[in-house]
C-alpha cells in the first residue's frame, strides 16, 4: 500500500496541479485511525484530479456539517465531490472511501477500501491518460482514442490496487467502463 511520502514522490504537481494537505489538527478530532491522519496531512489528496474529481477544501467534517442531509448520514466524512457534484466521502469506522450518488437519494456508491488504496488509484488513472498521450497524441483522452492495451493497463492495475473497487456499479468499474464509450 502506498505512504503518503511516497504518493507526494509520485504526483507530479507542475503537470497535474496542487496536493490538499488536511490540516492535522482538525483530524485529531476524529475517531480515524492514526493512518488515515497521517495519509491526509503528509501527502493530502490532488486539487481537481482527473477522473472530474474535486478536493478543493482541506477540510474533512462530518457531510452533516457541510450539506442539509438527515443525521443518518452523519458516519460520512466529506472530502470532494466527483464531477456530477456527488459527494465523496469516508466512511467513519470502516474508513472506506465512498461516494453518495445525489441522483439516487445519497445511495453509498464503494470508491476503495482504503485512502492509500484511492490515491494510488488516482495515479494509475493519470498514468493511464500519460500512456494514452504518449501512444496517441496530446488529445488522446480528451477525444477518447486510447489503446486498448493501455485500457487494459489500467484495469489490472486497479485490481492489483484494490481487487474490490473493479466490482460492477462500483467508482472505478464505471470509469473503467466508460473509456469505452
């Protein structure tokens, strides 16, 4: 599993913008383990990462605390928001991360197992739209020509990363999936 120093060795901020340091004090309030601390205020998570990801603010509080959600949802932590402005979350005592699909009444929707095991899913992804530009052009990804050994790349990848998050209607099943379009 990844170390939060070596995800900051690994995430080229010239090319792919700022990492988001969660402020260590604000954690100490929380029930995480002391690994999840640690991997938010050492190496943080990107600014807007592709896949259309967000986590503009260094905050983590209860999702109760940030949008008008019945208390139920109090156990989801925020921390971004995917690109349909679905909340990403991690999850209290399980600590998995997890998006609530604001089209489908907040359903949970599995990311990954682990903060470690979504940034280096995150750095899979930008090495996959690396390899496709590097094969196909500056706009390789844009206009969706990636090869498909480069697809297939990414997805043993991403079970090697986190076996269950390639689990049909899961976060990363769907991004994979939709390469295809």
């Amino acid at each position: 599993m990844i170390t939060p120093e070596e995800f900051i060795d690994r995430w080229d901020v010239n090319k792919y913008g700022p990492l988001n340091k969660f402020n260590r004090q604000d954690l100490m309030v929380t029930e995480f383990s002391d690994d999840v601390k640690g991997f938010l205020s050492i190496g943080g998570l990107p600014e807007t990462p592709p896949p259309y990801l967000e986590f503009s603010s260094p905050q983590i509080r209860p999702i109760t605390n940030v949008f008008d959600m019945p208390q139920h949802f109090k156990r989801y932590w925020f921390l971004g928001s995917t690109g349909s402005g679905d909340p990403i979350c991690i999850t209290e005592k399980e600590e998995n991360i997890v998006f609530l699909n604001n089209g489908d009444n907040y359903k949970e929707i599995f990311v990954n197992s682990s903060i470690n095991q979504f940034a280096e899913c995150i750095l899979a992804y930008v090495s996959m739209i690396d390899k496709a530009i590097e094969v196909n052009g500056e706009d390789a990804f844009i206009d969706n020509d990636i090869p498909k050994s480069v697809v297939d790349w990414l997805k043993e990848e991403l079970e090697r990363i986190d076996s269950k998050c390639m689990q049909a209607g899961f976060f990363w099943s769907t991004e994979y999936e939709n390469l295809f379009e």
